[in-house]
C-alpha cells in the first residue's frame, strides 16, 4: 500500500506508466488508433495525455451535442457547469461537441494514489452530466 503514496519521479511519468498504473489499479486501458491512452469507465471514455515538456497530465472527454439547440443556450448550459463544478473545464469547441477535461502538473513527481483518486473524482463529475442536462442537450439527434 505504501507504494501508491510514494512519489513517481517526474522524469518516470510517461504514457507507458499512467498505462501501467491504470492496469494495477483495475482498469483495462487501452490505446485508440492515435495511440492515445483511453479508459472506459461506467460509460465515460477518457483520454489520457501526458505532456513531458510542460509536466503536464490531461484527462479529457468528448460528448456529442444536439443541433437541435441554439448555441447560445448551449453555451449558457456549458457556464452553468463551469460555475457549479469543481475541478472540470467544460467548453465547446464546435457546436456539436462538449469538451470536459481536467489538467494537472506533475513537475516534481506525483503519486499513483493522486492520479487514480482525481480520474475517479474526473469520471464521478462526467457521470452526473445527466442530473445538469434537463433540456438533454447531450446526445446525437
């Protein structure tokens, strides 16, 4: 157990080993035809970046959004989400797309505890996605 709160060294963390942290912690990474670390959990898939240059860890997602909605109230629902949510950015960078990610650095190393615990605290908000979508925004037509 001590293992999961002891450090990795920033110059370990790669694709590779978040990879191998997500096999030892119960998950079935797998990569998709960029070579992107994807989890699937509980129907949220999220993509994993590491960016070693910045010592940066991104989680991300992508939600498909109706046309049968204007932008504007797409975007008024996307603020709401922003202001009610910790942790996530939501943004839209095409009206049919819902970004949600959560970045963080790693610079000076991180524990194999803190990146599980925020992906599984990143996944419980995409989960509740569907409790803040009343006018079921998210969805293809």
């Amino acid at each position: 157990m001590r293992l999961m709160f002891e450090p990795i060294p920033d110059d370990e963390i790669s694709k590779e080993r978040l990879e191998e942290l997500f096999r030892s912690a119960f998950f079935k990474p797998e990569r998709d035809a960029d070579d992107d670390l994807v989890v699937r959990d509980d129907g949220v898939v999220t993509v994993v970046k590491v960016e070693e240059d910045r010592k940066l860890i991104t989680f991300f997602s992508l939600w498909p959004m109706r046309t049968t909605f204007s932008e504007e109230h797409k975007l008024q629902w996307i603020n709401r989400l922003n202001d009610r949510k910790i942790l996530v950015r939501f943004c839209m960078p095409k009206p049919t797309l819902l970004w949600v990610d959560y970045q963080f650095l790693y610079e000076g190393g991180v524990s194999p505890y803190f990146i599980i615990t925020a992906y599984k605290r990143y996944v419980s908000i995409c989960r509740e996605l569907s409790k803040e979508d009343e006018d079921e925004i998210i969805g293809r037509e």
